[in-house]
C-alpha cells in the first residue's frame, strides 16, 4: 500500500508487509491451530464425555475425521494468513477488513453444526472448538502482520527538480528573477530621481566646498 507524497519532496511512503516474516508467523499460527483443534476434541471426549466428530467407543482421540478436523483448521489459517496478505498489499484500512472477512467466517462456522441431526451437547460442543479457533486466528494473524510491516519512502525528486509546493505557497523563482507578490499586497513601485533643490540664499548642494546659510530668522 502506498501513500502519496509529502508536500516537502520527501517522497511516497510504501507499507509493505516482510514476506519471510509474515509467512513465519502465518506457519506457526496454522501449527497452533491444528492444535487447538486437536485440545478441543481431546477435552471434549475425554474430560466432558461428549462423543464429538466420532462416535464414543473410538476412544479419547476418536477416528480419522479427528485427523481431518485439525488439517482444515490449519488449511483455514493459511487461508486466512493470505487473504490478510493481500489485504495489505492493496486495500485501505486493512485490518478492518480482515476483522470483518474473519468474525463472519467464524460466525458461519460457529453456527453450521447447529444444523446437523446430531445431539445437542455435541452441536455445543463443536461450536465453541469453532469459536475458539477463528478468535486464536484473527488474533494471531493481526499480530504477525503488525509485526511484519515495513515502512519506505521512495528516493526523493533528483537534484534540480523543483519540489512539489505546498498549497498557497509561491513556487520557487530562478536566481536573479523577481519575487512573485502574495495576493493583495501592493506592488513596490519605483522612485523616480529628482534634482536637489536649493533655497533662495543658500549655495548650491552640489558645489564642492560650499555650506548652506543659516536663514535670517535663525539669527
């Protein structure tokens, strides 16, 4: 995302996200969500007794769809981890949007099991493990992308080239060329030479040597 530039010529400010960085950090999050989703399975058959995913006799991990549910829980933080990626490339106020795309999201997935045949306590069950992984993601993947901006500016105008002014300022003149005038202020205007003028009795100024006379009432 860039900015426009600054009216002393400093140059545009580009915000760009660290790839190496942001890619780290979006890596870990899909490794804590597969966990999250794998926690949340084992407290919700082992500790609390509801069959979630799986029917009861398959134990405290139950079956394979266990081993699917954590690979789309991390599948859906890569996901997310690119969509807020390109939001950062391009759209204003990213985070705002991310904010938005992921609580919805979330929401729809807190929500589906609701619709299923299965009993109550499981629907509630998997709701929360939803819930609880799409806050873990919005909230791991917005501090990685606050962590991962990078802040330029972009060289600024070569040597010669004006700078783009501020508003209401006068551009700037060439050596040796006239100020322009602000708005409303006269313009100087130009004296015209005169002779010197002498009084009656009194020697010309502009003899050398000579001194004006005092006036008779000066006496």
């Amino acid at each position: 995302m860039s900015y426009p530039a600054s009216p002393n010529g400093a140059g545009a400010i580009r915000v760009r996200p660290d790839a190496a960085q942001f890619w780290a950090g979006a890596a870990a999050t899909a490794v804590v969500a597969a966990l999250i989703a794998l926690v949340g399975i084992l407290v919700s058959r082992w500790a609390l007794g509801i069959p979630i995913l799986a029917p009861t006799g398959d134990g405290a991990w139950g079956n394979a769809h266990t081993g699917e549910y954590a690979l789309l829980a991390a599948l859906a933080a890569l996901i997310a981890a690119g969509l807020l990626y390109l939001l950062e490339l391009g759209a204003p106020a990213p985070r705002v949007f991310f904010g938005w795309i992921v609580g919805l999201a979330t929401l729809a997935a807190v929500v589906y099991p609701f619709s299923t045949s299965a009993p109550l306590e499981q629907k509630t069950a998997t709701a929360i493990v939803n819930l609880i992984l799409g806050i873990a993601i919005a909230s791991l993947l917005s501090a990685v992308s606050a962590r991962a901006i990078r802040i330029s500016r972009t060289a600024p105008p070569a040597y010669g080239q004006p700078r783009p002014q501020e508003y209401g300022q006068p551009r700037p003149q060439a050596y040796g060329q006239p100020r322009p005038q602000e708005y409303g202020q006269p313009r100087p205007q130009e004296y015209e030479q005169t002779e010197p003028v002498n009084r009656p009795g009194q020697p010309p100024l502009d003899r050398p040597g000579s001194s004006p006379t005092p006036p008779n009432d000066w006496r």
